[in-house]
C-alpha cells in the first residue's frame, strides 16, 4: 500500500512534468524512483507507462492538445533512450531477439520497453520499432537469425496485419519462437488469438522478464 502511494507520487509528477512539457524534471523523477529502490520494469510500468495512458485518456477527451501528447511522448521516449546505458547487463546470453511492431502500426514506446527488458537479460537485440514492411522485416530475419521475434500491437484495427504478419513468419521461419503483445489484446477474444497459430502472448514488462528468464535456463 506504502509502495503503492509512492509510485503514485512520482507518476503524478512525471504526469505533470509531460504536461508542461519539463524534460529535465522529468528526467529526475525517473532517476530518483530508481534511486530509491525501484526496478526499471515499475519504472516503465508503473510510472511510464500510467501517465502515457493517462495522456491517451486526456488526448482523447480533448483536454490536451495533440501537440502536447506529440510532446509528451517524445519525452519519454526520450528518457528511454538516456537510460539505455544504465540498464544494458554485462552478462550477456548470447540470444538475438528482432523487437518490431506490426506493419502500419505507429506505437512504438511499450516495444522499446520490451526490447530493453531483453537487454537486461543479457540479449542481443535489435529494435526495429515502426514502419518496417514486410518483406523488409523478412529480409532482415534472413540476415539476422534471431532466435526469437517480439512483436506489438496497439491499435485492435490492425489485427488484420498481425495476422497477415504471423502467416508470413510462420511459413518462411517455422521454427521461429514469436511472442506477441501489446494493449489491443485487452480488446481480442480468445477465438481471435486462436487463429494465430504456435505464438505466445505475454501482457507485460513483469510477464515477459519471468519468460525470458525461464527462456534463458
Ligand atoms: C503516443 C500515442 C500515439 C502516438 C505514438 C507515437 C510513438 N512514438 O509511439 C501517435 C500520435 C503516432 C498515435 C497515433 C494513433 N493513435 Co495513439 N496513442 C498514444 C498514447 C497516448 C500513448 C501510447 C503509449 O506509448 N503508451 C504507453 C506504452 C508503454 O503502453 P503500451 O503500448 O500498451 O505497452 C505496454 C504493454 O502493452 C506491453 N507491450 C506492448 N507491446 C508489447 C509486445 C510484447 C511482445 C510484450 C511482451 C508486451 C508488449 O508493454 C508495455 C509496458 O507494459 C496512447 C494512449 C494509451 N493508452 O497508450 C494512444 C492510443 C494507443 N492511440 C489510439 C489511437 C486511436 C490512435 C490513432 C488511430 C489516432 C488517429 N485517429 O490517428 C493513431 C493510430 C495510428 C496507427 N496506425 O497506429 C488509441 C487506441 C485505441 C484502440 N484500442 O485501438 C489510444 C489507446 C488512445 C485512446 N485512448 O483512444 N498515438
């Protein structure tokens, strides 16, 4: 409950900070929720991850401006990026991971989240975020050979393109492990992931970081 209403603290000012558009306050508040005992994974889902949805919720209120979630975003992303150093692990698990979203798919801040919970566990990974093509995406498997692909889908509108994605992966790489998630599957019915075929989807950061560890035995 403590814990609960300390995040809480710290996410209603990152909240306020993206709002006014402060990067540098922003930035502190990332690093000293870090600094007094919380992991990177809270990190992103408990304070990034919140105030994200809660400016989805404001943006799509019309209560913010579109420029101001524009800029809210990138400042997170931002921060995602200013942390990379600090959470790449030195033990590395010799794995390759390709991190993507789902063609025409333009969220790209819970992938990069993703990718970073496999750098922490020692992965090689490659972080394609948005706006690659298919047969782009193809080609670069061919040259990277991962053992594993991620992929996100935000937008339930774009299920048609995961699917169309996974009949593409699944008949050139068969053997190849996907997983799968993002916040559209709040809004799939099971029947719905039944027609993806052999792919695993996982909710979030905690889910995943136990997957890969269990992967990695
Ligand atoms: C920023 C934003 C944008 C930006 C994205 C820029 C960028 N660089 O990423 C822009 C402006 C491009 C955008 C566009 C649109 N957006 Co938008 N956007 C958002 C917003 C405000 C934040 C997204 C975000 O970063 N969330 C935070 C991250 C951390 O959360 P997340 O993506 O869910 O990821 C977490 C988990 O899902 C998980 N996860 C994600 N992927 C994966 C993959 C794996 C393998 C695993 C294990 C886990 C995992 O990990 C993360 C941590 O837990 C959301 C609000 C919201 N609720 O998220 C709306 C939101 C997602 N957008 C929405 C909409 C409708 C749109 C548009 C259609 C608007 C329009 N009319 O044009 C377009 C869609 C374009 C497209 N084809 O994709 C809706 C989606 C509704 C729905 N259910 O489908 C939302 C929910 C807003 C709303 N409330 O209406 N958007």
């Amino acid at each position: 409950m403590m814990n609960e209403s300390i995040s809480e603290n710290f996410t209603n000012g990152f909240l306020d900070n993206l709002l006014n558009c402060n990067r540098s306050a922003c930035s502190d508040i990332a690093h000293s929720y870090l600094s007094s005992n919380h992991s990177v994974i809270q990190l992103y889902e408990d304070v990034f991850k919140v105030a994200l949805y809660e400016v989805g919720k404001l943006w799509e209120t019309n209560k913010i401006s579109v420029a101001t979630e524009h800029i809210a975003t990138a400042i997170t992303e931002s921060i995602l990026n200013e942390l990379f150093e600090q959470i790449i692990s030195n033990k590395r698990c010799y794995r390759k991971v390709v991190v993507a979203c789902v063609e025409k798919e333009q969220h790209q801040v819970g992938i990069k989240m993703v990718a970073d919970v496999f750098e922490m566990n020692g992965w090689e990974t490659f972080f394609l975020g948005t706006g690659i093509p298919n047969n782009e995406l193809i080609r670069y498997l061919h040259e990277i050979k991962p053992d594993l692909i991620a992929i996100s889908l935000s937008v339930y509108f774009n299920f048609t393109n995961l699917l169309k994605m996974l009949d593409i992966l699944q008949k050139e790489f068969p053997g190849l492990q996907i997983v799968i998630g993002g916040q559209a599957f709040n809004h799939v019915s099971a029947d719905m992931t039944d027609r993806m075929g052999n792919v695993i989807v996982l909710t979030d950061l905690y889910i995943l970081d136990k997957f890969i560890q269990t992967y990695n035995k």
